[in-house]
C-alpha cells in the first residue's frame, strides 16, 4: 500500500512528501499513508485557468417597494410555511476566517463592547424573532469543519444554545481537501500530517448527504433550505417575507442581495448566464455591463449577492450527482516544514481549494433576486478593522437598535 502511495505522489510530482515519509517511523508512515489515501488528490490537476463564462444578461430584482407593497401577503405565506415545519435553515461556519485573525470559530467573536454579544448568539437571537413569533422552531443545521467542530458544539453547550432548542439544533463537519504552496507542492500541518482545510462553502448539501442529515430533513418534511454565513451578524434567518415571496414567485430558489453602492463597487452580482441564474463576479464584468442602465436609470448589473439563499429540497437533492468547480483561493495558511520548523505566515502564502454556494445557485432553474436594505441586513465580520470589519458591523448594529 506505501509503495502505491509514493508512485501517486511521485506521477503527481509531490516527490518531497515521499523523501518526507521515509525520516518517520513505520507507525507514522502508515497513519500518514492512511490519510493520502483518504485525500481528494485530484486537486493537484486543478488548472489555474479562467472559468468559461456564458452569455450574460440582466435578472429582474425584485426591490424594496415591490417587496413593501406584498409584505403582508409574503410575510402570512412564510410564517405558514415555518408553522408547517417546512422550513430548515443552514449555518456555515466552516469557514477559517483568516482575515479576522481569531483563534477560535468566527461565530464565537465576541462583538459586543460593554455587554458580551457573541456573533453566535447574534445569529441566534435573529432567528429567535421569527421563531417566537411563528410559535414553531426552525430546525437549525450547522456545519463546521473538522477543526472548528468540538469547539462549536461546545460553546453552543456552554451557552445553552443561547436560548434555541437544543433538539433542533445539528451539527455536521463538511469535508477538507490538500492545500498546496505556490508551487503546487502539498504541504504539512505538523509531524506526519498532510495539511488539508476545509473545502468551501458550496459542499454543505453533499455533506449533509454523508453525514445522514438528509434523512433528518426528509423524516421532518422540510422543503426548503435557508442557507446562511456565520459572518453577517444583521442577518434575517429563516425570514418569512422572503420565504413567502419566493414560495408566491413559483421559482425554486432565492437570494437575499442588496443594491450596488456604486456601479464599480466589487461585489458578484446575480444575473443570468445563458439563460439560468448565475452570478457575475466584478471582475468578470466588461465597463458596458457595469454601467448599463435600465430605463428607469438602475443599474442594469446592480445586485449583490449576501451569502443568504432559499433552496427548494426537492431541486437540491438532483444536484447531488454534479461535481462543482473548484476555486483556488490564496490564504494564509500555517504549515510545517519538512524539516519540522513550524511557519504562521503574516501574509497569504498557500492556495485551499474550495466549492462555493454560489455554485449552487447556478444549478437551480430559477432564482428570485429579493432586495434588502444593505443597512438592516448586511453586516459582514470578515476583517480586523477597515471594510467589512468588526467595527463598520458594530456601527451598522447600532444603528439598528442593538445594544452593544
Ligand atoms: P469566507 O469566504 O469569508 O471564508 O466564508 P472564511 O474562511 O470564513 O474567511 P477568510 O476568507 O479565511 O477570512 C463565507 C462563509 O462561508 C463559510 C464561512 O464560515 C462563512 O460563513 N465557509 C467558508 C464554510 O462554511 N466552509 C468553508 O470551507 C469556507
């Protein structure tokens, strides 16, 4: 079996791991053995090269008047669909956050400044509303990576679910690909370890396939997913006006977005790809798309996506058999030479490959753009300080009446 693992990482030019495993000993190298041949090593093959894009076009929004005009009837349909059990919601919190720093999951940053407010229970909180109002859980999955899993759960112990059901909550850890240096050479974690990470927010439902979660959805009814990330602490869960406007629109899905605050501003921007909804990132855009204009002068390319999706069940479970693309993202990665000298780099210095939701969408057959106001609901943590930081998320919690 060792030999059948140096000829792989030989044909696939990862020779440094091979001279690696020879300085361990007989039991290191077969744990080390065991684990590459666990590994998705078809990574390695990922080219660098661009995406093929397709024929892009404009995506009706529904906006914030449309939105205000039918809140009522949409609100009444969502809260049916909560009290009817068939809505279920999904946390991402796999994620590293290694822009934020922190040591620990993003989700137990505490953001508050004289009283302690976790991001956790921020989230949580959010989705209380709805649920105390509905008089019916939403069953919360959560998914974690390998690393992040036992101090997740942990904390949701400790802090007694910050007033959720604990039996409706579950927790799955998605699963972790190689991460390789600039130069395409798999790396070490420590003694004998391949380092890996986790492999992007688009696996969630393939993950919760493996983990038996899906069993829990089908035994529960549930038809729709809320799929949400850890870091937007203004974040409407499970929020029934949009629940309901995607249920009244007939489409099979829907993403919350939120309008550009200036034409060049970099953000991916939901659209159709020949002819199926899909998201543009910015810098795929020519200057004719990013200034287009409408006839009532909106930015023909004017909706930004904020990681918050509504997806039908039935329209997932026929994306199982489809392998997403895989995105290289550069990162800071810690790692271990192979001469056993431990790196935290200061800056990005690895590639992780990750799937994205985004990907997801691009599946489904339909998607409703649902406008939110980017002031209410769009208060991402992803940096220290500067945009999108813990302190623009403290302004924006304020400002929404959030006792900090
Ligand atoms: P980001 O793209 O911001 O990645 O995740 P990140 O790893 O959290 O942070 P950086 O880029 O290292 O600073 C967006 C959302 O997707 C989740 C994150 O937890 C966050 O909710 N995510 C990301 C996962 O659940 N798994 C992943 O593998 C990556």
């Amino acid at each position: 079996m060792k030999n059948r693992v140096s000829e792989t990482l030989n044909m696939l030019h990862q020779e440094h791991i091979v001279s690696y495993m020879k300085s361990l000993l007989p039991e290191e190298q077969l744990s080390m053995t065991e684990q590459i041949n666990r590994l998705d090593l078809s990574v390695l093959n990922t080219e660098k090269a661009k995406e093929e894009r397709g024929f892009f076009e404009p995506l009706y929004a529904m906006r914030l008047d449309e939105i205000k005009a039918n809140r009522q009837k949409f609100t009444e349909t969502g809260f049916q669909a909560i009290r009817n059990g068939k809505v279920g919601a999904v946390l991402l919190a796999g994620g590293q956050g290694s822009r934020l720093g922190f040591e620990h999951p993003k989700g137990m940053f505490n953001i508050g400044i004289d009283r302690r407010l976790y991001i956790f229970e921020c989230l949580i909180n959010n989705l209380l509303d709805v649920t105390r109002q509905a008089d019916a859980w939403v069953p919360l999955f959560v998914m974690t990576s390998e690393d992040n899993f036992q101090e997740t759960q942990d904390f949701f112990e400790q802090h007694d679910y910050f007033g959720y059901s604990k039996d409706n909550v579950w927790f799955f850890v998605q699963e972790q690909l190689p991460t390789v240096d600039k130069n395409n050479k798999l790396m070490l974690s420590g003694k004998g370890k391949i380092s890996t990470a986790p492999n992007g927010n688009g696996g969630w439902y393939a993950s919760m396939e493996k983990t038996g979660l899906l069993k829990v959805i089908q035994d529960a009814k549930i038809e729709w997913l809320n799929v949400f990330a850890v870091d937007n602490v203004l974040q409407r869960i499970a929020d029934p006006c949009f629940i309901g406007a995607v249920i009244e629109s007939g489409k099979v899905s829907g993403a919350k977005v939120v309008a550009k605050a200036e034409p060049e501003e970099k953000v991916g921007v939901l659209c159709l790809e020949d002819g199926k909804p899909s998201i543009v990132e910015y810098y795929e855009m020519t200057d004719e798309m990013i200034n287009r204009r409408e006839t009532d002068g909106t930015l023909s390319y004017n909706y930004g996506v904020i990681l918050n999706y509504l997806f039908r069940v039935d329209m997932l479970n026929r994306t199982l058999s489809v392998k997403l693309p895989l995105h290289r993202a550069f990162k800071k990665i810690p790692c271990m030479t192979t001469d056993g000298e431990f790196v935290k780099p200061e800056y990005p210095n690895a590639y992780k490959f990750e799937t994205l939701a985004l990907d997801m969408v691009k599946l489904q057959k339909d998607c409703l753009a649902y406008e939110v106001d980017r002031n209410r609901e769009f208060a991402p943590v992803k940096n220290k300080t500067g945009v999108d930081s813990v302190d623009t998320a403290r302004e924006l919690l304020k400002l929404n009446g959030v006792e900090l």
